[in-house]
C-alpha cells in the first residue's frame, strides 16, 4: 500500500474486512473489555455503565476544524476534530474535564457520527482528528464504514490519553493513519495518584509499541501535513511527576530515534490540581527547558512543537 495515495482504511473497506471488524467491536459492547479497565460492563445496557460512563452510543461534545493542533496535523487547512466525551482515566489535572469526567455531550449514533466526520472534509479539513477515542472505538468503526461509502477520503487521526489495550489496537491496524497518543507517565505510583492507572507506564508503552508497528515514523505530504504515522504528545508536570527523561529514553530506544514527538510546556492547574500540592502551580520555565534538553540528550530531534 502507498501511505501517501489513500487512506489506509479504504483497502479494508472495500474488501469487507472493516465490517468484520465493526461486528466483533461492536461484541465487545455487552461485556466490554475495549480499554486496559477490562470492566466486563455491559454497554448496551444503559443501566450497566462502564468506568468511561459510555454506552453503546458514543457522546460527541464537538467538531469543527482545529487550527491548534500540532503543525503536522492542523497544516494549513486545519484539524477535522472531534471531542468525544467520557475517558477511560481520572486525571486530577484534566483541562477538559467537563467533556472527559463531566461526560459533556451529546449521543449520536453511527450515521451521525458518519455526518460529522463527512461535513469535516466538505470544510477542508486535513484529517479527521478522533479525540479521546478509547472507549468509543466501536462506534467509531461503524461510524466509517458509513462515511466510506458516502465519499470519506480523510486520514484518521487516533488522539488518545495513550491508555489503550493493544488487542483493541491490533482491530485498528489498517484503519488508523496518524496515532497520536500520550505518553504521560513513566511511574506507576504518580499515574495511580495523579490519574487513577498504577499500570499506565507498562501498558501506554505496549500500546505505543503496537501503534508504531503499523505505521511506522510520522511522514509529512507535499502540503506540510501528516499523511501517516505516529506523533508522541508528552505533557512536561511540575516536579518532573511525568519522568521525562525516562519516556524520552523509551522512545528513543524502543520505538525509534526518528520519533517525532511534541514535549508539551503548556501544564497549568486544572480540575483538581489545587487539592494536589504537587501539581498546583503552573510549570517553571526551567523544568521546561530541562526536560527539552532530556529529549535532545537521548538522540531525538523530530519536535512537534
């Protein structure tokens, strides 16, 4: 296949492959072990809600083309996003916690989520940014089938908290364009305290591993935007809680050295982080500047910033 001449998702499509996919999905739904959780919660059922607090429709809070993304996917014309609501992790310092804990949304069912993603590309939208989409990744399937056969043509871009179980990921594999997940912690005991995932170091860094290995280092079109590939998000936190030297190793040396990766400054107090004393002051310029410095020293030079 050539990244550069459709979406990886076409191929999949056309051969029923995708709709096989969408079926054994949308099984999981009734005892639903999509996300690292493995709740067992039965979604179709409204009165068995899962930890993400999504049944079987997903909850859309919005979409509208996105000009702050990184460079790589906003480009020039703009980020197709879509925010889904719910999360499959408690941030104490979520700064869209409304949407992700307060489940800010509405329930749309497959053809409208096949609308949305098709008025995204009528705008000119690079991509269709899906974010949040752990727990809504059956939805999202059947939702594209949809919008395949009226005319999608977008890469899909899988903008997750990195908290994602790879059997469900190993379902996506030729249907995700672009990853690009978080890497947030590199210590289990601060992801227990400060997000509630004592194991999100072993299990973001397995998933990371399983994004890379479908598609590969990002790579940029003829028109500055990404076509294909994966692009690291890492928030820098006060008090270095992320461990960034740590995860810039890991993907230097597990992933790759051509990595391209966003180091983040932009941390402030949110939600809960005033209740943390840890966490409830915004980042220092030099915690910054250090954990840039953490990235270079480990060989990385690809920065999304």
């Amino acid at each position: 296949m050539n990244a550069g001449s459709y979406p990886a998702y076409l191929e999949l499509a056309h051969n029923g492959e995708l709709q096989r996919r969408a079926r054994r999905l949308e099984e999981e739904l009734r005892s639903c072990r999509l996300c690292p959780r493995r709740c067992d919660a039965d979604r179709v059922d409204e009165l068995d809600r899962a930890f993400c607090g999504v049944g079987e429709r997903a909850l859309v809070s919005s979409a509208n083309p996105h000009f702050g993304e990184e460079p790589p996917i906003t480009g020039q014309r703009g980020s197709g996003t879509i925010f889904f609501a719910g999360c499959n992790m408690r941030c104490w310092f979520c700064q869209n916690a409304d949407i992700s804990h307060g489940r800010l949304g509405r329930e749309i069912n497959a053809e409208q989520l096949a609308t949305l993603m098709l008025h995204l590309q009528d705008l000119g939208c690079h991509n269709i940014n899906l974010v949040t989409p752990t727990h809504v990744v059956p939805q999202i399937v059947s939702a594209l089938i949809v919008a395949v056969d009226e005319g999608l043509r977008l890469p899909l871009v899988y903008n997750s908290g990195g908290y994602d179980s790879v059997e469900t990921l190993q379902l996506l594999d030729g249907v995700v364009d672009i990853y690009m997940p978080d890497l947030k912690y590199a210590d289990g005991g601060h992801a227990r305290r400060l997000s509630g995932a004592p194991d999100y170091p072993e299990v973001s860094r397995a998933a990371l591993k399983e994004m890379h290995r479908q598609v590969g280092d990002l790579v940029i079109g003829p028109d500055g935007a990404a076509i294909r590939g994966l692009l690291v998000r890492h928030l820098v936190l006060p008090n270095d809680l992320a461990g960034t030297a740590a995860s810039m190793r890991f993907l230097a040396r597990e992933i790759s050295p051509d990595t391209c990766v966003n180091v983040m400054a932009q941390y402030r107090p949110s939600y809960k982080a005033h209740t943390r004393p840890e966490v409830n002051r915004p980042l220092m310029r030099e915690e910054y500047e250090a954990a840039l410095q953490a990235a270079r020293r480990e060989g990385l030079y690809r920065f999304a910033l």
